[in-house]
C-alpha cells in the first residue's frame, strides 16, 4: 500500500511524499500570547501578535525537491533543495536537506546568513496508524547540532494527533555566544491534524513560537521556569498542486 500524500508534522521537516512535479504551499501561524494570559482581553493569546511563515516546496523528479519560505519573525528568508534516496513507499523513508537562510539580529546592523543540513526520516505507518519522525541535522550559524522528534496516531482516516519534542542537548557544551540564544526549557508540540483531498489542517498547543527544528530546538523560557505557563495556540494550512 503506498503512502498516503504527504504524512506532515507541525514543525519537523518529513521526507516527501509528493508526486513527481506536484508542489505543496504552507501557511504557518505561531500566536505570541499564551492561551491562558487574561482569556477575556487577549481572547485566548490570539491579540498579541504572531510569528507567521509562508513557503512552498516543489517535487521534482528522481527523488529531487526545491523548497523556498519567509517568516515574519527576524524577518527571515530562506531556500534549499533536497534529496530523497529511498523510493516513498519504503518502508523508512529519509531525506537530505540543504538550506541557505538569512535574517535580522536585532543587534545586528547587517542581515546574518548561513546554511543548515538536515536529515528526516519517517517510518511507513505500523498497523496504518502510528508514525514516527525524526530531524537530526547541524546549524552553521550557531555551530550546533540540531534535532527533534515526532509521533502521530492516526485515529481515523481523515484525523490524527499528534506530537514533537525538542529537546536542547548543548545547553552546557555549547559555545558561549551560542547559549545565550539557547531557553531554559525544551518545547513540545501537541496537535490534531484533519486531512481533505489535497488539503491539511493541523491546530497546536505549544510553549515555543517557531515553526521549525532550526529553531525550536534553541528552547524556550517560561514564566517563573514553568512551561505550563507559557502555552500558546497555532496552526498550519497546507495545500498540495
């Protein structure tokens, strides 16, 4: 049985699963405020900004794929291209990414740039219901390993939770400038995702406001150290072509 299009997390990168010169678009939106801060006046965190990103990846032929995105949050721009060596239907499917990126350090006076590599893979579904992601992969900005991991369960054939973790493993052995950026806290991601023919919806809860395993494996830091506090609403719209 082959793959079903496109079997998304919220955040990790997964290997595609497109059809040869099929293309997919991406609306991100990570909410600022944390669900639980004055629900009356901020309307659950959903009034007080929000980190949004906008790409597209476009499948290739033999494997091949092109991606290209922007995020409000630093301004960031990046594009890159990648590789699958695996047919989609393997039964673990993985895929080679390499990414340029650039964007606005407020300390900064010139846009910062530099490349990143990752590596996902993903499991062909156990007993159709259960997928596993993993993203390992190396920032040449902050000289740093980078890594998260997914699970989905499928509970219908149109509905699934989900779940990712990120957790921050060079918090003492990075280098110094480097953990100045890195949070206190790990994130989670926790999620429903309802698919439609060429469509995905996925709605989060997580104490993080990136949208990638770039960043949300930096951390994050909570009210008084306690994640529980730090709670906010997101969501993804994906459209395949």
């Amino acid at each position: 049985m082959l793959w079903a299009y496109q079997d998304s997390s919220p955040n990790l990168a997964t290997p595609t699963a497109l059809e040869d010169m099929e293309g997919e678009f991406t609306l991100n939106h990570r909410f600022y405020g944390a669900v639980d801060n004055n629900v009356g006046d901020t309307f659950f965190g959903l009034n007080s900004g929000a980190n949004v990103g906008v790409s597209y990846r476009q499948n290739f032929r033999y494997g091949l794929e092109a991606n290209i995105g922007k995020l409000t949050a630093k301004n960031e721009f990046y594009a890159g291209i990648s590789y699958r060596p695996a047919p989609k239907d393997f039964i673990v499917r993985a895929q080679v990414d390499l990414q340029y990126f650039s964007f606005d350090e407020p300390s900064q006076a010139d846009r910062r740039s530099n490349m990143m590599l990752l590596i996902s893979a993903q499991n062909k579904p156990l007993y159709d219901r259960l997928t596993l992601n993993l993203n390992i992969g190396y920032d040449a900005y902050y000289q740093r390993l980078i890594n998260g991991l997914g699970l989905s369960i499928k509970l219908t054939d149109k509905a699934s939770i989900i779940g990712e973790y990120y957790p921050v493993i060079d918090r003492t052995s990075a280098n110094y400038d480097t953990r100045l950026y890195l949070g206190e806290d790990d994130v989670v991601v926790l999620g429903a995702k309802f698919d439609t023919y060429g469509h995905q919806f996925m709605f989060t809860l997580s104490n993080g406001e990136g949208m990638d395993t770039r960043h949300l494996s930096m951390g994050t830091n909570s009210p008084n150290s306690n994640p529980m506090a730090n709670v906010k609403f997101g969501f993804n719209l994906q459209r395949r072509f």
